[in-house]
C-alpha cells in the first residue's frame, strides 16, 4: 500500500467529501488554477469546477464572509487562509459573526476555516504564527490541530460534517515529512477526542500538531534512561477531551504540557488550571510547562531554533520531575 | 437620480415614473406607519418607562428605503437588514410581538434574550441578523449571492449598511467580492448623513457613497431616499439586473436620521435647520399625499389606517409585556448545535 503524506490526507479528506456532497466547496486565495500555496486544493479545479474550486481577492474577511453567507445558505463551505497568520484578518468574521449566529438566533455556521499554521521553516514573523488561542478563547468556534495524516483526513471530515464553525489548523511543517498508509474506509476523526500516541507509565507529556513528535524524540531518549513517557496528543483544542486529560495525569501522576505557541495565554495554561482544580490530589509534582518564549517567530534559523520547543527540553524537564 | 459609473448599467433611470400596483402603494404607506409608531413607541415611551433592555437605535425619517426595498421581494430572497430597517423586518412578517418581546428581553424575542434591539434574524424569513460591526454583512451578503449562483436559483439577496458602515474594511471586501463574483446581490445605503455624531465629510472625502462603487466596477446610483416609490423602482431595477445575471449594484439613498445616533443621544451636535430641511421632506407624508392625490386612500382611510397601526402595536405590547424572560440556565445553551 501506499504511504499518504500529511499534506495529500487533507486533500483526499476534501476531496472524497466534495465527490460525496455537492454543498462542499472550497474558497480561498489561488486555491484554483494554482492548487493552493501547498497545493492542498491540487487538481480540484479541474475536477470540481470554478463554482466549486473559487480564486478569490486577498480578502480575507470577506473570503470568511461570504462563507458564512453560503452556509447560511445550506452550503459547505472550506475557506483557505493561505497561511494561518493571515487568519487574523477574518477574526472579526470568525469571532463575532460565525461564532454567535447559532447562539444568538439559532442559525448554524457549518463553515471550515483552514490553513497551515506552525513554524520550523524559516518563515519568520508572519508565516510561522500558532494562532489557535484567539480562537479557543471564543464560544461557539470548534478548533483541530491535526497531527498525523490519519487525522489529518478524518479531522477534515469531521470538521466539513460538523454543523459549527470548525477551525483547522494544519501543521506546515509535517505536510511533507509525515506519511502513513490510510485505511480505505470512510473514516472520520471525531472532533474533541483526544489521542495516546505512546502509552506510558511515569510522566503525561500532553501536547498537540508538531510537538507530538518532538515529545515522542524525548520519550525514545529517556526510555534509555529509564523514564516512561506518555505522550497524549490532544488532536482537538476545542472543545478537547478532558477526561483523557485527566485520567492519564492520573495514571502517572506527573505532567509536562508542551505546545510550540508562546507562552502566556498558551493552551498549557488552561490545562494547567483543569488539572490543579480536578486533579490536584493525585499530582506527585509541580505542573510543568514547556513552551515557546513570548515572542514573536523569528526568521533566522539560530532564532527560531532557540524559539522552538525541543526534545532536549522535554528530556531536561522530564528529568527534572522524574527526580522530584 | 445619477449613475456614477459610466462603464455600467444605469437601472432606475428610465424608470423614474414607473408606480407599483395601488395595493403596493397602499402597503407602502402601511409598513411605514407600523415602522415609524412602532420605534416611535418604543424609543419615546417604553423606553423612556425602563421596559426596554439595552439601547435604542431608530430610523425616524429613513422608513422608505426598507419598505421600499422590500416590499416586492420574494419570500426565498434573503435581506439582511441593518440596524435602522425596522420596515425590512415587517415586511418579510416577523411580528410586531416578537419584535417588541426581543426589545423587552424576553424568552419570546427573536433571540430568546441572547441578544437586543435591531439584532434579529430568522431564516423562516429569510432574514440574516445584524452584528454591531458595521458592514460584516457586506460580505456575508456576496456569499448568500454566491451560493445562489452555484446552486443555479433564481433568488436574489437585499443588505442594508448606513454611510459610516461604508467606511469599514469588510465593506470594501465584500463590495468588491461581490462585484468580482458577479453575484446577485442588491446593496442598499441608508446614507443618513451622520455616522453617531460624525458628519459625513470626516467620514469619506468623496461626495457621495455611490461614487465608491466606480472603483469596485458595479453600478452606483442614487436615489432620493425619501421617496419610497423612487426607492422601490430604483432597487427593483437593480434585483432586475441581478435576477438576470449581471451582477450587483450599489443603491446609495440619500436620507436624514431624524433623531440622535440612539435613545441616549439628543443629537445636539445637528444644526437645527438640517432637521427643519428634512422634516419638509418626511417621507410618510410625502407618500400619504400621493395616495390622496392619486385618489388611491382618502384623508379619512389614511387616519383610519394610523389608527388601525396604532391598534395593532397596542395588543402587540400587552402581549409582550406579560411575555417571560428567559429562564437564567439558558444562558448555556445553544453555543453550538445540540441536535
């Protein structure tokens, strides 16, 4: 069988939906002729057609717009943002349109907003940004930081299904380095379920989209050493899968919250707070966050190497709590 | 009445004295009425007696251009009104007691308390709700006209925004989608002269809100927007146009808001004659003049159709007034879809 790179699971989950419902279509800059800027939307022009496969102007706002508008309408709407940094510009759309229509006169917003989020390839300051705290921070958004190629898939299903707004922040950096054999079925990734990625016994290193893989680099380190990790990938920000949460603090008693996006504010915080006010009896040790500093993403590569959380990090901390 | 835009087809100006059915204009002067005692009931006595929640935001002065936009669309056309189109609301037949209940806050408004005044919407309606920043319907608008275009239906969509909303980002966005997608959208100014306490001149340093839609490349017209007939054949001829594929048009109405920003301000900020020009101009007693010109209500049908307006908001409010407020607990509900 072959192997399925991150980015072509996205594409393939759009895809067989599109084919299987003809309300889903896709929006968003040079999305058409060009394929879109990773080429997530390659090939749908000619398949799909211009009503469906839609160039749009560098408007952001009114890309979001007027998918509100079409979903509004019964359609399926999935906007691209070519780089989730862009994605500040339709915060307005997102957050006070979208996000409260259901809640204010019982319209749903069945919209999917997309885009490559992350850093790790020298894009500097606005084409790195993890900004997935404006939009978990707002009632009546679902936000999904898929980090494999099977959930990539299933988590862009699950989010073009969804009758709520659905943001989905895909990983640059693990379009073309992560791959894995899909199975043939017409799965889906449920939204808000969290994912054990290695079982283990001492310490819950809780993380999501790319730090999961820097987690399990530190997880094989330290099993050398006798430490054993256990690396929970969230897969969904909002809403995410507290009892996972819990119940893995609780089995090994010692956590370590890792995220690449800056620190305050940052998802770990939020975590943090869960498990002091649920689970404080069963904590062997301080919670321990490991984040990226409160900066913006550098450009230069000793920069944004020193910005970015890495396995030599979780090691030193993993140690540090494995001693407490 | 001019087209700015020389390139573009000019609707409405050969138009000008086309008249809708007598039953229209008869329903013209109706939905007026009811929208003027309406808010005039609202914002000088309910408000003024503390059973309005939250602010207060009228179109006194302005009632034509909704009634006059409205009043001939089909009921599968979408309108997304703003917040001084009360008309819009009456017309596509949301009740004067749901509309009085959201004012009050009740369980019965057309949020259920979630949200006040002008922000109602019902897609049994058609109707889109209205947020507060200004002009974000302008691009939801294009997307309703899109879907429409994919889905090959013949239905059109109406969005209402005032002269300040014009000054925001997502109005030149949508603007300018809509014109690129060619949708069939029908954009409608209620140019009002006065964004809150600023005047038009610190809002745009072009003279006229229509003059903007040159540079998106779709009509501009302009339309004396206290004529509800001229309001209604100008807007017609653009649904004509977007209803035949052509794309959308900018209708900028030229009114005046005949009262502060909202029932908190006392608009002292006016010159006194630019209410005395356009009380002149009041668009209710202009229309009742043709109709008894036209021979079409007498003077008497005409008190009696204000009393009969009066009558039917008076057991509206009864209604309302007894109306429950929503329960506390719901406050948690409906965030996102609970099947």
């Amino acid at each position: 069988m072959a192997l399925t790179k991150y980015v072509e699971a996205i594409r393939l989950g759009i895809w067989e939906e599109m084919e299987k419902d003809e309300r889903v279509f896709v929006l968003g800059e040079d999305v058409g002729i060009y394929g879109g800027a990773f080429k997530v939307t390659k090939g749908m022009l000619e398949k799909f057609g211009e009503w469906r496969v839609i160039d749009t102007p560098i408007s952001e706002s009114a890309i979001v717009g007027a998918a509100i508008g079409a979903a509004l309408m019964g359609m399926r709407p999935i906007a691209e943002m070519q780089f989730a940094d862009f994605i500040s510009c339709a915060f307005d759309q997102l957050t006070n349109f979208a996000a409260k229509c259901r809640y204010r006169w019982g319209a749903g917003v069945p919209i999917v907003v997309r885009g490559p989020s992350g850093g790790g390839v020298h894009g500097g300051p606005f084409h790195s940004q993890n900004p997935e705290m404006y939009y978990v921070h707002t009632p009546g958004l679902k936000v999904v930081c898929p980090s494999t190629a099977y959930d990539a898939k299933g988590l862009i299903k699950a989010a073009i299904r969804d009758p709520d707004p659905v943001i989905y922040f895909e990983h640059k950096f693990l379009y073309h380095r992560i791959k894995e054999e899909l199975p043939t079925d017409d799965y889906v990734v449920p939204i808000g379920k969290a994912a054990i990625r290695r079982p283990g016994t001492d310490i819950s290193v809780i993380t999501y989209g790319a730090m999961v893989y820097t987690a399990l680099e530190a997880a094989k380190e330290l099993e050398k050493e006798g430490i054993d990790l256990e690396v929970m990938d969230l897969r969904s920000l909002l809403p995410f899968d507290r009892e996972a949460v819990l119940e893995s603090v609780k089995k090994t008693n010692k956590v370590i919250l890792l995220h690449e996006d800056t620190r305050i504010g940052g998802f770990a915080g939020e975590l943090a707070a869960v498990i002091a006010e649920e689970a404080f009896e069963y904590l062997d040790g301080p919670i321990r966050r490991i984040t990226a500093p409160d900066t913006p993403v550098p450009y230069s590569p000793p920069l944004e190497e020193f910005f970015l959380p890495k396995a030599t990090d979780v090691i030193r901390v993993a140690r540090e709590l494995n001693a407490y | 009445m001019k087209t700015l835009n020389p390139k573009a087809a000019a609707p409405g100006t050969a138009r000008q004295d086309a008249l809708p059915s007598e039953k229209t204009l008869v329903d013209m002067l109706y939905y007026m009425q009811l929208t003027r005692e309406l808010e005039f009931r609202i914002e000088r006595k309910l408000y003024r007696q503390g059973k309005i929640v939250g602010g207060v935001y009228v179109g006194r002065g302005q009632e034509a251009i909704a009634v006059g936009s409205c009043i001939d669309l089909r009921q599968s056309d979408v309108v997304c009104p703003s917040h001084r189109d009360m008309g819009a609301f009456l017309i596509r037949g949301m009740s004067v007691r749901t509309i009085l209940a959201q004012y009050m806050a009740r369980k019965t408004g057309a949020t259920r308390g979630r949200d006040g005044n002008m922000h109602m919407g019902d897609m049994k309606y058609n109707l889109i709700a209205f947020v507060s920043m200004l002009g974000d319907n302008v691009p939801v608008a294009a997307g309703i006209g899109m879907s429409f275009k994919m889905r090959g239906e013949d239905r059109v969509s109406v969005c209402f925004f005032g002269d300040g909303a014009t000054s925001r980002g997502d109005w030149h966005e949508g603007i300018n989608l809509a014109a690129v997608m060619k949708v069939p959208v029908v954009y409608v100014c209620n140019n009002n002269q006065y964004a809150y306490s600023t005047p038009l001149e610190r809002q745009m340093a072009v003279e006229n809100v229509a003059d903007r839609a040159e540079a998106y490349g779709l009509p501009g017209v302009i339309v004396d927007g206290n004529d509800v007939v001229a309001v209604w054949n100008t807007v017609r001829t653009a649904i004509e146009r977007a209803r035949s594929g052509q794309g959308p048009t900018l209708v900028e109405c030229k009114t005046f808001r005949m009262t502060g920003h909202s029932a908190h301000d006392d608009a002292g900020y006016v010159p006194a004659e630019l209410f005395q020009f356009w009380e002149e101009r009041d668009p209710i007693r202009r229309h009742e003049r043709l109709l008894i010109d036209r021979g079409l209500i007498t003077p008497a049908g005409a008190t009696e159709l204000k009393e009969r307006v009066n009558d039917e908001i008076n057991e509206a409010i009864q209604i309302a007034e007894k109306d429950p407020f929503p329960d506390p607990e719901d406050c948690l509900k409906d965030v996102y879809f609970e099947g």
